[in-house]
C-alpha cells in the first residue's frame, strides 16, 4: 500500500490538533504528514497573551503546548517560518516560502488540511504601520508588542476598539502601569453584548480607571519624527496620547489562498464546509479553526466565530477524517467568556439584533442578584439578560455581566441552547446551591421565571 501525505497549513490550535490526531491512527508508513507554519511558534494558547503581556504569566513559552521539535518527535515534518503562497488546487499541491531566505518549492499532497487562522483588522489609516502599532493575534504578535513595552519609557496607552481583544488587553495594560485609553465605535463597549448590557461594562471600565469613549471614529494615528506612533486622532477632532497603540477592532478569516483558488467562503469570508470539515465539494481538503465558518444551532445559519475551543475540537474533527475515522462537528450557540479587571463578562445564543436579523420574534428579561448568598462576605452584584421565543418560549440568548462567579455561569444557558430547552423548563433545573456559591434561587433560574413571564404576557 502506497504512503498518502497530508499537508497541513498553519501550525497553531486546527491544524496540529488535526495532525496529531491522524498520526495517532495512522503510523508513518501509511501517512506522511508535512506542516507549514508562517510564524515561529506552534500549539500555543493566543487566549492567553493578554496575560502574559499583564504579568499573571511569568513566560511566553508557558503559552506553548507543544514545540516544533515535541511535533518533529511525533514523525510531523513541520517548517516553521515558512508560508504556504499559493495552492494549486488541479495539481493536488501547495507553493511554500522560507521566510528567512526567501526560497520557494512545491509540495504535492493526497490530503490538504487548510487550518489559516484569523489575522487583527488593520484599518487603512494614515500612520497604522508606524512603529508601536500593534494588532494582536498570534504569539509572535504578542512578542512584538513586549518588545515594544520593554523599549518604551512613556506610560500611555490607546486600545482602538473594545471587543473582546479589546477589553482584555486594556486589562493587561492597566496591570503594567499605564494609563490606558480605549476608543471605540459602538454606543457601548463589547458589541457582542446588547448595548444595555454593555453599558455596564462601560461603567466599570470607568471606576477601574480605564477611560473609555464610546462614539469614537479613529482617523489617524500620528507620529513623531522619528516614525513612532505618538498619539490617536479621531473624526471628532480630539487627540489621545499614546506611546504605545493595540489594535482590539477584532479579526477576520485569513482566507487570500482559499479565495484565489476559488474554494467556496461564507457571507463573513470564511471557508464553507460540511460536518466533518471537509471544505464543500473537495472530497480531499479540510479547513479549521478561525479560517471558517460554522453553524449557528440556535440562529440556522454559518457564522465567523474565531474561538480556540472551537479549533481545537474542529482538529480533532479533522484529524479522525484524514485518518480514516470519523467524527463531526455538528455547530455551536456561541459561548464566550471574558473579563477586565475583576469584572466578568459572558454571552451564549442569540442578542436581540441576532434575533432579528434571524426573523425571530422574542422577549427579554433582565435581573440584578448576586453571585452568592447575599449574606455571604464577599457578595458580588451580577446582571443577567435572557432573550426567549414569543409564544414557544424556546430560551434564545444568555448575557452576564458581573462579578466573580458570574461568567461562567453562562454554561448553564449554553447546555440549554444546545439542547433546545424553553425557559420555562429551565425553571425546574435541578442546580446547585450552597450559600458560597449562589442564592437558594440561582441568578440564571430567576431570569428564566422573569423571561417565563414575559413570554405569557405576549401570549
């Protein structure tokens, strides 16, 4: 039996995930595997860079699963530094470029994984490539900026944008010392929340001492004579010092080569697949990770959500495929966790603009408890918004913002999603409680009692 190769690119979560777990099934007589890496890390949790930038993370290389030479051992011929430029799609084969000297080859293959990652929206504006610039994405990004703290004497800081990349590098900043300003476009920071429910990430950004501006369009990033970035302009005509600026606008599908060899994308320019990963009509090629587009269970729909749970399990999914198992990723609700400073902040399924795009008709309930017993020292304040179903009552988004405690709470509303439950059986969830870890009535069951209400009001 002849030896296939699978060629992977992109060396991070999807794709040596993907690796792996063929090379568990298939030894390497049966499947040679070659990998591509443009950067200089493989395996690495990019969640964790804004903590690693803050200091809770002594070193880079904790962030690092395993090692170009830890996948070598496993017979992973892996060429870090080195970036896939083209795929010729008819010749089964992919052109790859040394990074470091420039030289380029092709490399045939039976089986392609496409595992591209996401790249930071760099906005075409006057001054964005100036030194002490930086969009945050990969490990390598995050070296950049440390850098860049370690050589800077100022103290100021501008994240431009307040999403999730956003909020948690202006914690990691804060935790450094600066003074921190973020500018952002929304009426409220955390798009991913409904404004209400952002606005009370606003707040406590504010009494944290982070200054944050809602409104803001940023139309210039000036610098000073010697080409570093020295302050923020916005179309409001106000300037922000900032010694250092972090791009937080978010990111989008690194998706030129599958574009170009005219693989089939999704509204949001990610690459389109079935439930095993397979990209849509290629029997041989897989994609994964923040290059795709997966289902929305709860909207019906493909969405970008760039998460490494997702390309973890997309690897796993992909790797059983290749390797002659199978497995399949039937789509997610859209779970997300995060915080600034001591404040925690959660979503799952649908915001009321999700909802509506998706032609759902729906009523929400919003609740103020605490995250424990209220008696309880250390109690902390947490609000919960649920969105539901008229008429069927069918629970359609979870939102949190509060203190410790509060985020994870969330994978309560997720299961739920998942399993297609209404609220008012969510009323009758058997949950813990002890007076350290919530109130007799969890904050999640009282929002499901309020929702349950206003579904019956519509009625």
């Amino acid at each position: 039996m002849a030896t296939e190769r699978l060629v992977v690119v992109g060396g991070d979560a999807a794709g040596m995930s993907a690796a792996s777990q063929a090379r568990r099934l298939k030894g390497p007589a049966e499947l040679e595997i070659v990998a591509f890496e443009r950067g200089h890390f493989t395996s690495y949790s990019a969640c964790g860079i804004p903590y690693w930038v803050g200091g809770q993370v002594a070193e880079r290389d904790d962030l690092i699963a395993r090692t170009p030479e830890e996948h070598r051992a496993r017979d992973i011929d892996l060429h870090t530094r080195t970036e896939v430029v083209e795929l010729d799609l008819p010749g089964s084969r992919v052109r790859a470029r040394d990074l470091d000297t420039g030289s380029e080859s092709w490399t045939d293959y039976d089986k392609l994984v496409l595992a591209t990652g996401a790249r930071p929206v760099r906005p075409r504006l006057p001054g964005i490539g100036a030194h002490g610039v930086h969009g945050i994405q990969s490990l390598d990004d995050g070296q950049r900026l440390m850098d860049t703290l370690r050589r800077t004497e100022g103290r100021r800081a501008v994240v431009v944008g307040a999403g999730y990349i956003g909020v948690e590098m202006a914690e990691a900043l804060v935790a450094r010392g600066y003074e921190v300003t973020v500018l952002h476009r929304g009426e409220q920071p955390m798009a991913t929340l409904d404004p209400d429910m952002g606005g009370l990430v606003h707040s406590a950004m504010n009494r944290m001492g982070i200054r944050t501006v809602s409104r803001a369009e940023v139309t210039k990033i000036l610098t000073d004579e010697e080409g570093r970035a020295r302050a923020v302009a916005t179309s409001a005509g106000e300037e922000y010092e900032a010694d250092v600026v972090v791009l937080g606008i978010g990111v989008e599908p690194r998706t030129a080569l599958a574009r170009t060899a005219g693989l089939p994308l999704g509204s949001s320019g990610g690459l389109l697949t079935d439930l095993s990963m397979r990209v849509r009509g290629h029997e041989n090629i897989w994609a994964g990770g923040d290059c795709v587009e997966v289902l929305d269970l709860v909207a019906g729909r493909t969405r970008h959500i760039p998460l490494g749970t997702h390309a973890n399990k997309h690897g796993q999914v992909i790797g059983s495929g290749v390797g002659g198992g199978y497995a399949t990723f039937p789509g997610v609700v859209g779970t997300a966790v995060s915080k600034v400073c001591d404040l925690e902040i959660a979503r799952t399924g649908l915001r009321e603009r999700d909802a509506l795009e998706a032609g759902l008709r729906f009523v929400t309930a919003t609740i103020t408890s605490t995250n424990t017993a209220g008696y309880y020292p250390g109690a902390a304040e947490m609000t919960v918004k649920m969105l539901a179903e008229r008429r069927t009552g069918r629970l359609l988004g979870v939102q949190i913002v509060g203190g410790a405690g509060a985020a994870k709470r969330v994978d309560i509303a997720a299961v739920a999603l998942t399993a297609g439950m209404t609220v008012d059986a969510m009323v009758s969830l058997d949950l813990g409680y002890a007076p350290p870890f919530s109130p007799v009535w969890d904050p999640i069951l009282v929002a499901a009692r309020k929702a349950v209400a206003a579904v019956r009001a519509a009625v």
